[in-house]
C-alpha cells in the first residue's frame, strides 16, 4: 500500500535526522522531534487500519488517499530543503496539514480495535496483556484427550532442536482450542519453554497486529527480554531481521503462485523472481492507480508518461524497440519529483540519452546502461540510497557527495582485469553508509591515515587480495560477504580473525598453473561462520581440505579450475561436513576419489563437471539420504558408468526421488526414478 510505505519512509528519514549531528534542521530540533511523533503515531493508526474490515474499507481507502498525498507533500518539502533546492522549511504548516488526517485516522483505528478486540493495536500501551490468572493459572478440563494431551507434550518437549510447527486439526467444535489452551498452561511446557505467546487469528488478520500480540502475550520475563533485545539493536541487525521477513514474505507469494522463481541459489534461496503476465499486467495498472509506480514498456506508456509526469514518483523503463528513447527522455524531464528511475531490459552496447537532474531521486537502476563520461549530474543526488550503472572509467571525486549511499553497483563492458589499479576515488573512504559494493575486478583506494569504521559494510565483491590488508578489513567489522581474486597464485594474507562474522567468501585466481600453488603468510585456516566458500585456481593440497572440513556453518561447497591440486582425493575419518547440501567440482584433475555417507551426511546435490580424469564416484554417496540429485557434465565415461551404477544402487535402498543427470555438451542423458 502506497500510503504505508509513505509513511514508513518518511518515518525512518526523521529519525535519521533526529539522531544526525550535522543537520540542517538542528535549530528545529522541537518541532522535528514533535512532527516524527505525530507520523510514528499515525504509522501505528495505519497499521491498524488496514486490511480494513469490510465495513470500513470505502473509508479506509479515501483516508489511505489522504494519507499518502500528504505524505508525499511533507516528503517533497523536506528533501527539497535537504537538497538546497528551497531556501528554507518549516515545521508546523506541514504539521497542521497533517495532524488532522492523523486524528482521523487514530479515530478509524479506534473504532476497528473496539470491533477486532482480538487483533488489538501494535503497542503494548493500546494493547492491554491478557490477565496473568487467564495465561499461567486458569486451567482446562480435558475429556476424551487425555492421551492426545500427553503426546504432544512429550512432542515438544523432545531432545529435538529443530523449529517445529504442530498443527491441531479437525472440525469446528471439537475442542482444539482447549487442548492447545491446556497445552500452552501445562506445568511441564511452561518449565521447558522461557517464553510462550499465545495469540488468536481470525480470517480479517494483519500481521503487524499479530506480532504485537504475540509479543504482549508473554509473561513479564519474556516482555522485559524482547524489550531488551529490540532496544539494544542496533540498526544493521533491525535491517538484517526486515530482510529476512522481507525473504519469508517473497517466499510465500512463491507458493502461493503470485510470483514465479526464475532462478535459485545454490544455497537453495530465490535469485531471481518474476510474475506472471496476467499478474504483471494488473500490478502496473493498480501501481499506476496507485502513483506508486509507473511502467513504460510500449509507446503507448511513454505517452501516458507524459500526461501523468508530475503524479508519478517511480518510473521503470523497459528499453526495446517498441519505444522511442528520445520520447521516454522528453517525457522524464516532466517528472520533477521522481524518486525511483529503473532502466530495464538487455544492456545497450551503444550511449542514450539519459535525464538525471531529479533532485529528490532515491534509487537509479541504469546497470544496463552504458555512460561514457561519469554523469555530473550524479553529484547532486544527495538522496541517492542504490546506484548502479555501467562506466569503464574510474569513478569521479564528486560521487562521495551520495552520502546516504547504501548499495553501489558499477560493472566494467567489455570486462578488463587491470593489476593493481582501483576504480573507486580517493574520497570512497568517507562513504560510511554503504551496505553493498559490487564492481568489475578493482583495487581499494589507499586507504587514509586515519581509517573510518564502514560498520554498515556487509558485502565487497571482486575486489584485489592486495587491497584487503588487516587494516582494511579491521574497517569492516560486519563483513558478511567477501569476494577477492589475485592474478597468478603467489603468496597472500587471508586475516580470517579480522572476519568473523564472514558468512560467504569467494577466491578466485584467474591464471591456474598446476605446477603453482597459494601460499599463506600464516596458516591456512577460514572464518567460522562460513556457510557458503568459492575457491577456484588455488592449486592447495587434497590435504587442505581438513581446514575446510572443520567448518561446522559450511552448506555450500565450489571448487573450480584446480582449486585443489592433485590425483587422489582421499578423506579422512575426520573430514566430516556435517551441514554441506551442495558441492559443485568443476575442472579439477582428480583422478581417484575415496569418500562414503560418512563424510558427507547432509548432501543434497552434487554436480561434476569437466573433471575429465575422474575414474570414479564413491559408490557410497549412494547411501547418503538426503541426496537428490547428481550431475555429470562432461565428464569421462568411467566416472559416467559409475553414476548409473550408483542410481541403482540407491534406488534399491532409498524409495525416493533420486535423479542422475548426464550431460554432454549439447546432448544430455537423464536417468529419471523408475515408476
């Protein structure tokens, strides 16, 4: 909803300024503080409101329209001022203008909580906590489930770690209330569990209401601990719990068939997701009704564009022959207050016109667009949070300006190793909100006397081992992903006590010899936290593989281009990976492979390919149960026979779905399960 969204953001950006010593609006710092109340509170009202119950919903929606234009205006009105672009602001007309859209709202709110007394309001204040005789004193008589009782205690209360749901199902009237009631009051589950919640959904529910309820359904001691932990946090693990419910609720429109996966990590999470057209078309539509986003995909779009220019806030492009660029670009200077521009579709080889003068931009997608010259224009876009874009040179002094920055984005076509060389300035350094860096292959810029804190730094992809010394990566304290590559295998520092919090780590060296190996100033060993590790080039001993095996967090394994070097791989008792799902082994010259379901009790997928010497597989890796599927892509026929040979093994074994795949080349060879 457009509304929500508005108020959220402009919401968070208050706070921002209020917890900012340089800013320009320090002399208003009253009025500031009472204005973020008001939108706190009227973020509250909505989040109650909506979904409206249904006798409410023709109100909630003109309100929701009020809402998000003033919003938008208040919006509009401080980054205009932030941006130098008007002289100067005030508080309170923006505040009269909105304190009676707010009052309206915290009336609606108050009537639908009067009505949904079960779904309460979002804070423990509006919320009163259910009676402390009703949640550990009451009890429930239970007749005819007695030994049902029974069972699912001793269900939940097992030796198991896992996170379990446990449903109660059956018709209405039965008692699967009173037995969860009973349940969640029982003596032995109140020992076990320090803390419990208790909440009632029905089929008008809002998310937001329920985790309220949840939270003030606990006892004292569990109220004061989520307390503890939502005050304490700081904002880069507040972000990291959003993205992860951001990912449960992309997940869940997958299975709902809302949204389709186009393409799945090897870590088994969404890549790439699209929509269905008949969906598509009604989400552009109902964006467009909406001002909340407005899509040019036809000429027929460029001239809606056009029309509705000064309304629209979000713009994608989608760039193909059915549109005439230059109309696209007359009609984008209309939208003054534009905050999202997206250039979709293939990459253009060749320069277009581009109108970047948006003052109060946010979000400028233009990675399959090629610039020649850096845009000047980019330095005053202070609001910029994404940028990503195409530029082959090196990246102008004037972008340290984008001091709200938090993902950057720069690819390199066609893509050019240069040793030694960065691409990033020299004022890169003063850019402290950045959360993700991805370039083309590039060194740091030397780093100052004085080294910053990039505490919000989560991801640095393809940057030069050179670059990432102790002192740079003491910088970076929260460091989750990292991606390094060198030119030819050499001597290098890895400084894996200065990463522990590194989740994904990727090494690449692009010029493999066999007779050259990596070498460590220290000892070979890797961050404890890894779940995902890339190595390719590295030219290490089969014997190396104990540091990799030590990693207790490892699910994804890929080795590439004699990231170990050697003709025997051989395991030992002691090399388990206990978690690894996925392993990938691509080009190395292996030939004999000694290995069982021991070593690898948790494997899901293995993939093989080009591993031309490989006489082999285990036959043992047929024994392994959760395994669902292995992939040969040209590989020699020795180990080829031996993987139809261990489909059969494992089929008489596992009644499963298990699937070979071969291929060759072009060709490929399936060996599905047998019916």
């Amino acid at each position: 909803m457009a509304a929500y969204s508005a108020v959220v953001s402009l919401e968070k950006h208050l706070k921002q300024l209020l917890e900012s010593d340089q800013s320009p609006l320090h002399d208003q710092k009253p009025h500031l503080q009472s204005f973020y109340n008001t939108i706190s509170t009227l973020r509250k009202s909505v989040e109650t409101i909506f979904p409206a119950p249904k006798q409410h919903r023709q109100t909630a929606a003109a309100l929701a329209t009020l809402i998000r234009d003033a919003i938008y205006h208040a919006q509009d009105a401080l980054d205009s001022f932030l941006s130098a672009k008007s002289p100067t602001f005030s508080f309170p007309p923006i505040t009269q203008t909105i304190h009676p859209i707010a009052n309206q709202a915290q009336s609606l709110a108050d009537s639908i909580r009067k009505q949904k007394p079960l779904l309460g309001a979002a804070t423990e204040a509006d919320i009163p906590p259910p009676p402390r005789s009703y949640l550990v004193t009451r009890t429930f008589r239970i007749v005819g489930q007695e030994r049902d009782k029974q069972l699912l205690i001793e269900e939940l209360v097992s030796d198991v770690h896992q996170l379990q749901i446990v449903p109660i199902s059956g018709m209405a009237g039965i008692g699967k209330t009173t037995l969860a009631r009973s349940l969640y009051d029982d003596r032995h589950i109140m020992n076990s569990f320090h803390f419990r919640a208790w909440v009632t959904v029905s089929q008008d529910y809002h998310v937001g209401d329920i985790l309220a309820r949840l939270l003030n359904s606990m006892d004292k001691k569990g109220q004061k601990a989520v307390e503890r932990v939502y005050e304490g946090s700081d904002d880069l693990m507040l972000r990291g719990r959003l993205e992860k419910v951001a990912e449960d609720y992309l997940v869940d429109l997958t299975q709902r068939n809302l949204i389709t996966v186009r393409k799945i990590s090897s870590s088994g999470r969404i890549k790439t997701c699209g929509l269905h057209d008949s969906l598509r078309d009604l989400a552009v539509k109902e964006s467009g009704t909406e001002k909340f986003f407005h899509s040019v995909r036809r000429y027929a779009n460029a001239q809606i564009l056009e029309e509705v220019a000064k309304s629209q806030r979000r713009v994608s492009v989608h760039k193909n022959i059915l549109i005439c660029l230059k109309d696209v670009y007359h009609s984008a200077k209309l939208i003054s207050d534009a905050r999202t521009l997206i250039y979709a579709g293939s990459h253009h080889h060749h320069p277009m016109p581009l109108f970047l003068s948006y003052d109060l931009l946010r979000v400028l997608d233009a990675y399959t667009v090629y610039f020649i010259r850096f845009p000047r224009e980019l330095a005053h876009l202070i609001h910029l949070r994404y940028l990503s874009l195409t530029y082959n040179g090196k990246l102008a002094s004037t972008l340290s300006n984008l001091q709200n920055l938090q993902v950057l984005i720069v690819r390199r076509q066609p893509r050019i190793i240069y040793v030694g060389k960065s691409f990033l300035p020299d004022e890169f350094w003063g850019m402290q909100q950045l959360r993700h860096l991805v370039m083309t292959e590039t060194d740091l810029p030397k780093i100052p006397e004085t080294p910053p804190l990039f505490e919000n730094l989560q991801s640095l992809t393809n940057i030069h081992a050179a670059s990432c010394t102790r002192g740079v990566l003491k910088m970076m304290p929260n460091l989750k992903k990292l991606s390094m590559w060198v030119e030819k295998a050499g001597v290098v520092s890895l400084y894996p006590d200065e990463l522990k919090q590194l989740e994904v780590f990727k090494f690449t060296v692009f010029n493999p010899r066999p007779s050259k190996k990596m070498e460590f100033e220290s000892e070979f060993y890797l961050p404890p936290k890894l779940r995902k590790l890339s190595l390719s080039g590295c030219g290490l001993p089969w014997e190396a593989m104990g540091v990799v095996a030590k990693l207790e967090h490892l699910e994804v394994l890929k080795l590439r281009e004699l990231a170990f070097n050697g003709d025997e791989w051989c395991l030992l008792d002691s090399h388990v990976f206990e978690r690894l799902k996925y392993m990938m082994i691509e080009y190395l010259n292996f030939k004999t492979w000694e290995a069982n379901n021991v070593h690898f009790p948790a494997l899901e997928q293995l993939h093989l390919r080009h591993c031309y010497d490989l006489e082999e597989i285990p036959l043992d890796i047929g024994f392994i149960g959760p395994l669902r599927l292995i992939e040969l892509v040209d590989c020699g026929r020795a180990a080829v026979g031996s993987a139809a040979t261990l489909k059969e093994q494992h089929e008489g074994v596992y009644d499963k779905d298990f699937q070979v795949r071969i291929l060759f080349s072009s060709e490929a060879l399936v060996i599905e399960p047998q019916p």
